[in-house]
C-alpha cells in the first residue's frame, strides 16, 4: 500500500481538554492530501467537520463542538486513508455562563438578558456600557457560593444583586486599602452618571464653538453680499424647503411610524408576559394544584413569588400578587379545616401543620389541632357509652365510633388501631364488659398519636427547614413550655373520663350522684362474674403498659391505678362470694359413698371449688409494675378474712344439713356406688338412701378427715396465693367444726346409747327378779346379752364407715351402759349370796 493510502492517525491534539467551542490544534499524520480529501472529523462522537480548517498532512486546527461524551478520541476519515485513529483523547469540561461584560478566552454562551430598549427614540440601555468591573480593583474569583445566598445572586446587573455575595466571589482576599479604592471608583463612577447631558456637553464644548464660528462666518458673508435682503432669498427657500419636505414626510410616515410605535409597544409587553409568564399564570397554577392536592408546588410557587414580587412597586404585578394572596388565604382556610376534622392520621396532621406554618398562617394551628384531637376523643367515649346504654333499653344499636374508626378511610394510614372483631362480637359477653373494652380500644388507638403530636409540638419537629430558619421552631417551643400544664389538664380530662365511664359501668357505688348522671346510666339487673371482672383488669392493664410505653408520666395514669385496684378488690370479694354460693350447692350433689377411710367426695368438692378459686384469681391479685398489694389495706384484709370464714361456714352448715335431711329430702338422682371400695354400700341399689346414724357417722368421718387434712391443705392454699390472715381462717374455721362434730358426736351417741342404756333396768328385772332372793346363777342373764349384741351391732356399724371412730364412739356407749349399770345396782339395797354371784 502506497503512504498516501494509509489512514490517518491522530498522535497529539493541543488543548488535550476545554469547554464547548475552544480552539484545538490536531497533529498526526496521514491527514489528508488536501481540505476536499478531509471528509470527516469527529471529537468526544461529535462532528466537527464544518469548523475543521486542514493546514497539512499532519496538522488541523478546529472548534469543539457540545459533545454528548465528557470524553473521547479524535477520528479524522479521508477519501484517501478512510477512518483513522487516534493515540490521545480531549477532555470536554462543563461550561460556564458568563454575563455580557466578563471576559472570556474561549467561545462561551452568553446569558439572555432583557432587552431594555423599549423606545425607537431612546439610545442603548445605561446596562451594555457599564464596566465588568465597577470596583477598579483585581478580582479574585471564589465559586459555589448559591448554598448560602439562595434566592440571591452576585451579579449586578440582576434584581437580586447582593453586596456580600459578589464581594465575597470576586475580592474575598483584597485587603481593606483596596477596598477603600473601590469605593473611591464607585464614588467618581456615580457622579459622573449625575453628571449626565451636561458632561457630555462639556466634553465637546469646543465643537460647539467651532460650529457656532462657521454658522455666524456663513451669515455675515451673506449680509455682505445683500442676499439675506431680497425676498426669496437661497437661505429662505431652502427653510421653506426643508419645512415642507419636514411636514410631507411626516404625513407620509406618520401612519407607517404609528404602526410601529404600537408594534413596539405590543412587543415590549409580550417580552415582559414572557419574561413574567410564571407570576401571571400563577394564580390558575394554584388553584389548578390545590384541586390536585400538590399542596408543596402551590407553598414553593407562592414562596418564590413572594420573593420576587412582594414589595414590587409595579402596578401590574401588585394586582397579580393581590389575586396570589387571596387564592393562598383560601389555601390556609382549607388547610385548616382539614387539620381540624376528625378522624384524621398523625402524618395527615403533620402535614397540615407544616404547611400552615410555611404559609405563616394566623395564630397557632397545632394547638388548634391538639384541642380538637383532645374534643373527638372525649366525644368518642362518650357516645360509645351512649350508643351501649340505648342498646341496653332496647332500642336500635347504633354503629359503635370503633366500628367507625376502623371503616374510616382517613385511618388506612398512621394508625395504631385495627379492629379484626366481626360486627356482632359486642353482644358475645356482657354489655358492661364490651364497653370497657370499646372504651379502651378508643383511648389505645386515639391517644398515642394525641401523645406524639404533644412530642412533636415541644421539639419542634412539626415544622420545615423555613420554619426553623423563620424562627417558628423557637416559638413553638416557648408556646408549648407556656401551654404545658393545659395539656396535662387535656390528658387528666381523658383519663378522668375513660375511669368515670368505667366506674359508671362497672363500679357505679364509686361516683358520687352528679358523676353517676353524666357517667353512669346503666341497666344493672345481675352482677358481674369474677371471670369477667378478671377480663376487665386484663384489658385495663394492657391499656395502662401502652400508655406507660409512650412515656406518660406516672402522675397522669395514677387514676387508672386506683381503679385497677378497685377493680382488682372488687373481683376477689365478687369471686369469693360466688364460692360461698357454689359452697351451698355442694349439698345437692352428696351421693353419701365413702371409700376406706369413710370419707364422701365432699370434702375433696369442698377442696377443688376452694382452689379452683384461688387459681381464677391468681391474675388480679398479682401485683403488676406500679401496683400496690391488694391486702394492703386493713380493711381488704378483714372483708376478705369474714369471706373466707364465712365459706368454710357455709360448708360446715351444709354438712349438718345434710345430716338431718329426711329421706324426702334428700336428691338421690346422682347417688352411685363405688365399686373399688369394699363398704358398706358396695352392693346396695342406686335408690338407696342412708339412716341418719349412718349419715351422722358419714358426717362426723368428714368432719374429722376436714380438721387433719382439708383445712390444713387449704391453709397452705390461702398462703401460697398471698392471702393475709390464714391463721385466722384456719382457727375459726376448725372451731365451728369441732362444734359440729361434738353436736353430731352426741346426737349419735344418744341415738345409739339411749336404747340400749333404756333396756337394762326393764332386763334386769323381768320375771320379777330379786336380789335378794335369786336362784344359784348359771350364766349372764339376757338383759346383757342383748346389750352386748347391741354394743356389738354399732360397733359393726361404726366400722363399717370409719376405724377411726370406733374407739370414740364405743367408749362413750360402753362408759353409758356402765354408769347405767352402776346407778342400778346402786339402787339395789341388798343382794344374797346368789344375788351377788350373779352380780359378779
């Protein structure tokens, strides 16, 4: 391949980097045998063909186009060679605007400025001939100054021109001396513009005395000559002349002129719509954004304008700036029925207030905003309380505020309650409890976010970067340290009324009159179970650990305390009354079968119902966080001491009932026989009813199996579960035992006793015998015999339910039968040696 076929190579380029348009110098070889040879040109893949001048084979020089890469190789193509190339590259730096007075080294794009020419009589704007550099003195350059002058600029040909600005970007190192020059040079460069017309005169003085010199020489000649004398003279023809040529050339263009002057004017006021289009289309910009809800474009475009045009002393533009204000008062209108209306998001709030603020909006819109918050949560409670007392009367159930709350569409967002209850839960359980639930549900879900827009209002966090550069953080906070103690009220306010509401439901003897007119109300036709009092502390509890988790103060929540401790006392007098009357029900379900030891299932009844009531309240005597013991208070201690009595009373009663039941008396519908113990009736019919001394020795059984173990087991129940006063219970309780056991003890022995202790004096004389005159004895008469048989009989029968007893019990029938032998043979005066064998 010949050498004027190679393609062309770039070695060097000369600047390797600039700006848009900088002049380029491109060495190489193989460039080209001529500018028609030089068909392509390309730098960073823009073309540059049309500014390329070829100089030689090895050399072109060109202007930089605006490439759309900041970097890249030089690609020179011929007809000879085709595309090339390259061994460097050019770096594209980013350009600069300069305004129409700086100097610059390259070829830049200049900044659009207003043409100021309005007038076809009037001369160029003052603007193009000021000085770039109005000081006199070197400049020193300093960049990126617009994060701290926003809205402002250092040029001073602009509206916004700020001193400092251009001061700090230009002489940020010029020593105070020079400063001082500056301002001499601005002081001569003022005075010569009040200068004016005159110092342009005075300039050219000298001009206007040559021209006056030739106009008096012209006129003296012509005197001379007597020209000026004649009528018709040159001098008057042509004045004549040139003012009919002045008023023909006026009618001849004044139509033409007229059209331009109005030409003119149109276009100096499409220049200024132009250049102002953002002020005069703002009011349709904001009424067309609020309808959209870009609240943010609207307070951004009213900010700038604000800026731009609020001390503007132009006519027009304070007429669009009036319309501006009146559209951004009906903008804060809007806002701030939108922060007031309920039920709304803590974001929704936030949001609003911000806004507000950044409008600079009348008065104090978050606390507006808090006091209506504080008005819709009383209100809900309220008319929850309402809504459960109508439907308690009968009539119509209305949608409960919960129900509300969770359909509300305004609550999809921000909120800390979500309802997964069906429509119907409410009548699942008793009105009384399903309204502290609602009522609970309300505080839980409405005053979190009362609580942190409070957090938000004293921090300061509800308002924007302009706020606290407005200073409208500062007085946030100094409101809100002077509004403390109201919002502490607003807290106490719903707190009062959440435990009045629930008092009135629950606790209604706890209020006083008034209080029970505006809280209270209801129907109660049954007490409440302790199984539902334990639900309501539940549900009061998890209320108060959420409330305490926003860091409320203790102060605030101290009367939901008290009421969870009444609620607490109220339960375990409630449970332990139902025990007494679950206590007396045991007597229907004896069923009078004993087991070894001659013990019924009543005792271990009487055992399980005790500590299964014990268990159910394990939760509301438990002492959670900021709870005081229940038995603190003496007078607890003694109405729970009585209540505990007073059910082993019960019991103690229910046995000696069930002892003196007649066999009418008795249900005998649930008695079965217990097949494991071989006793007495093991093999007796379901229908079969025990005799009173069997159900006396069933009694006196239990009796003794209650003191040694029933007692003693519920005793270490009561201590286990934090009762006060188990000695107590335990003393009174074994007493009034003993009482019917030696009751139930004498009535059996004198049952058994009486008939046998009856036939001995009847025995001893049958056939009229005498002691004194008695036949040699051989053997025990019949008399005894029947009462050994008899003795025999009870013991068998005694044995028969319990060992035990059987000590006790023939002790006392064998001590009665002795003592009534002893009186008898006390009364016999005499016995004969026969009498008294018989005796022995």
């Amino acid at each position: 391949m010949s050498r004027g076929r190679l393609p062309p190579l770039v070695t060097g380029i000369s600047l390797n980097e600039g700006v848009g348009w900088t002049k380029v110098t491109i060495r190489g070889e193989n460039l080209g045998t001529g500018p028609a040879d030089l068909i392509g040109l390309s730098i960073c893949g823009h073309n540059c063909l049309l500014t390329a001048e070829w100089m030689s084979a090895s050399k072109i020089v060109r202007r930089v186009g605006p490439a759309k890469n900041n970097k890249g190789e030089i690609i020179v193509t011929t007809k000879s060679g085709g595309d090339g190339t390259s061994t460097v590259s050019f770096k594209l730096l980013k350009s600069e605007k300069i305004g129409i007075l700086d100097q610059s080294a390259v070829w830049v794009d200049e900044m659009n400025y207003y043409d100021m020419r309005t007038d076809r009589n009037k001369g160029i704007s003052p603007l193009s001939l000021r000085p770039t550099n109005p000081l006199g003195i070197d400049i020193d350059k300093w960049k990126d100054l617009e994060g701290l002058f926003k809205s402002m600029s250092g040029d001073f040909t602009s509206e916004n021109f700020s001193a400092t600005w251009y001061l700090i970007e230009n002489h940020s190192a010029t020593s105070f001396d020079q400063l001082k020059t500056a301002a001499n040079n601005l002081r001569k460069q003022a005075n010569k513009k009040n200068e004016g017309s005159l110092a342009y005169v005075k300039g050219g003085l000298s001009t206007f005395f040559e021209a006056q010199d030739a106009l008096s020489a012209i006129h003296q000649r012509l005197e001379v000559d007597g020209t000026e004398k004649v009528e018709g003279s040159m001098t008057q023809k042509l004045e004549n002349d040139l003012n009919r040529a002045s008023v023909t050339a006026d009618t001849l263009f004044q139509e033409v002129l007229g059209r331009k002057d109005k030409a003119d004017s149109t276009r100096n006021a499409l220049s200024v719509l132009q250049r102002f289009k953002f002020l005069f289309n703002l009011p349709l910009n904001i009424e067309r954004n609020i309808q959209k809800g870009d609240y943010d474009v609207v307070i951004n475009d009213y900010e700038k304008a604000k800026s731009l045009f609020g001390n503007t002393e132009v006519q027009v533009f304070k007429k669009v700036y009036a319309e501006v204000e009146t559209r951004i008062d009906a903008l804060r209108s809007l806002l701030l029925d939108k922060l007031l209306e309920t039920p709304s998001t803590l974001h929704d709030q936030k949001r609003y207030i911000r806004y507000l603020s950044e409008l600079q909006a009348p008065g104090d819109p978050a606390w507006q905003c808090i006091g209506a918050q504080h008005k819709w949560i009383l209100q809900l409670m309220q008319n929850c309380k309402e809504n459960y007392v109508e439907g308690q009367k009968g009539n119509d159930i209305q949608p409960s505020p919960i129900s509300l709350l969770s359909q509300s569409a305004s609550l999809k967002r921000g909120s800390s309650f979500q309802s997964t209850r069906d429509n119907t839960w409410h009548f699942k359980g008793p009105q009384q409890v399903t309204i502290v639930e609602n009522l609970t549900e309300v505080v839980i879900s409405q005053l979190p976010n009362f609580w942190k827009l409070w957090i938000s209002y004293v921090n300061g966090s509800l308002f924007s970067e302009t706020g606290e550069k407005s200073g409208q953080v500062e007085k946030s906070k100094k409101n809100a340290r002077q509004r403390q103690n109201d919002f502490r009220k607003m807290i106490q306010e719903v707190m009062l009324s959440l435990m009045k509401l629930i008092r009135g439901a629950l606790l209604p003897f706890s209020l006083s009159e008034v209080e029970l007119k505006q809280y209270g109300g209801w129907e109660i036709k049954s007490e409440l179970s302790g199984q539902w009092l334990t639900q309501v502390i539940h549900t009061v509890r998890v209320s108060y650990e959420a409330l305490t988790a926003l860091e409320i103060p203790n102060d605030l929540l101290q009367v939901m305390q008290d009421l969870i401790l009444d609620l607490r006392v109220c339960c375990l007098m409630v449970t332990l009354q139902q025990t007494s009357e679950d206590v007396k029900r045991l007597a229907e379900k004896a069923d009078w079968v004993v087991d070894n030891e001659g013990i019924t299932t009543l005792p271990s009844q009487f055992e399980h119902c005790i500590v299964q009531t014990l268990e159910s309240l394990q939760e509301p005597m438990e002492c959670k966080p900021g709870e005081v013991n229940i038995f603190q208070q003496e007078r607890t201690q003694d109405q729970v001491c009585e209540l505990c009595v007073g059910i082993m009373k019960v019991f103690i009663n229910c046995l000696e009932q069930l002892s003196t039941k007649t066999d009418g008396d008795l249900d005998t519908s649930h008695l079965s026989s217990d097949i494991a113990s071989p006793d007495l009736f093991s093999n007796i019919p379901e229908d079969f009813c025990p005799t009173p001394e069997q159900r006396l020795l069933i009694i006196l059984s239990n009796c003794q199996y209650l003191e040694k173990h029933t007692f003693i087991s519920l005793a270490e129940h009561f201590e286990k579960h934090g009762f006060h006063g188990t000695e107590k219970i335990t003393q009174v309780s074994v007493e009034s035992l003993r009482d019917l056991d030696q009751r139930q003890f004498e009535t059996y022995i004198e049952l058994k006793a009486d008939p046998i202790v009856g036939s001995l004096e009847p025995g001893i004389y049958a056939g009229y015998f005498d002691w004194k005159d008695c036949l040699l004895p051989t053997g025990v008469r019949n008399y005894l015999k029947e009462a050994l048989v008899n003795i025999i009989s009870v013991h068998a029968e005694v044995f028969t339910v319990s060992k035990e007893l059987v000590p006790r019990v023939l002790s006392r029938i064998v001590e009665a039968v002795a003592e009534e032998m002893s009186r008898l043979m006390q009364c016999v005066s005499s016995f004969s040696k026969n009498g008294a064998l018989q005796v022995q």
